[in-house]
C-alpha cells in the first residue's frame, strides 16, 4: 500500500508532497519533499506519486495499491478521467502536465498497478508528511 500526497500553499504556491508505505501491515517507508514554487497542488500531488513509486521499483512486479484523497490524480492515472486539453495548453509553472506525464511514464514499470481514492481523513499520515516538507522548506529559506 503506498500513500500519497500533495499540497500547495497558496494554490498555486509552495509546493510540498509525502507518501508512506506500508507492507504487512506496518510501514516501511515514508518519504517527503519539496516540489517548487509556484506550483499547484495537483502538481506536488504527481510528484509525490512519482517519488513513492520510485522508491517501490524493486517491488514492480508485485500488486501494488495507491490510495490518495486526490480524486483527479486517482481517475487520471487509472485511465477513467482523461487530462483536459486546457491544461495540455497552460504551459505555466504551475501546470501540473509534466509532473502527470512523468508519473504515466514511471507507472508504466509496474506490472499490477492500482489506483484507489480515499476521504482525506484516511490520508494522514501523508497529509502530514506533506505539511513537514513545507514547514521544512519554509525554515530553509527563513535562514537565507
């Protein structure tokens, strides 16, 4: 199981993810990370998937889950929501397009791949994954 999410302070803005991993039950791996800015919060949302699922690679061939509260995300990477052509066109820094087509490209290395969406209130420990990178990132440029 791979949670995941993503955040933008505003949005767009700040840009922060974190994902946790869980096998058997107990979790084996939590990451989280600054995304840029500005960025939007679908974007930070496809950079923590794509780190979560870089760091589960050696586990490609197994069944994995990904839960997210993103339900764009969600739809889109299981193929029930197409990207809309406007944001193909918003070549932005906030567009979130490259970030999505990175993910496709890094979901295409897992032989059983699926998408699941979740109440945010199921999503915490993500969530707060996310909120530690901003504070984190926040602190850094404090010090500047």
């Amino acid at each position: 199981m791979v949670y995941v999410d993503g955040l933008a302070e505003p949005n767009p803005g700040i840009g922060t993810y974190g994902y946790a991993i869980y096998r058997d039950g107990r979790v084996v791996k939590t990451g989280h990370g600054f995304d840029g800015d500005p960025v939007s919060n679908n974007h930070a949302e496809y950079a923590g998937l794509v780190e979560a699922l870089k760091s589960v690679m050696r586990f490609r061939e197994e069944e994995i889950v990904v839960k997210s509260d993103s339900k764009m995300m969600v739809n889109q990477m299981a193929g029930e929501w197409k990207v809309s052509k406007k944001a193909f066109r918003n070549p932005g820094e906030a567009s979130y397009v490259p970030m999505y087509l990175e993910a496709k490209k890094v979901a295409e290395s897992f032989s059983r791949l699926r998408f699941e969406w979740i109440p945010r209130e199921r999503n915490g420990e993500a969530d707060e994954l996310s909120r530690v990178a901003y504070r984190e990132q926040l602190q850094k440029w404090s010090r500047r």
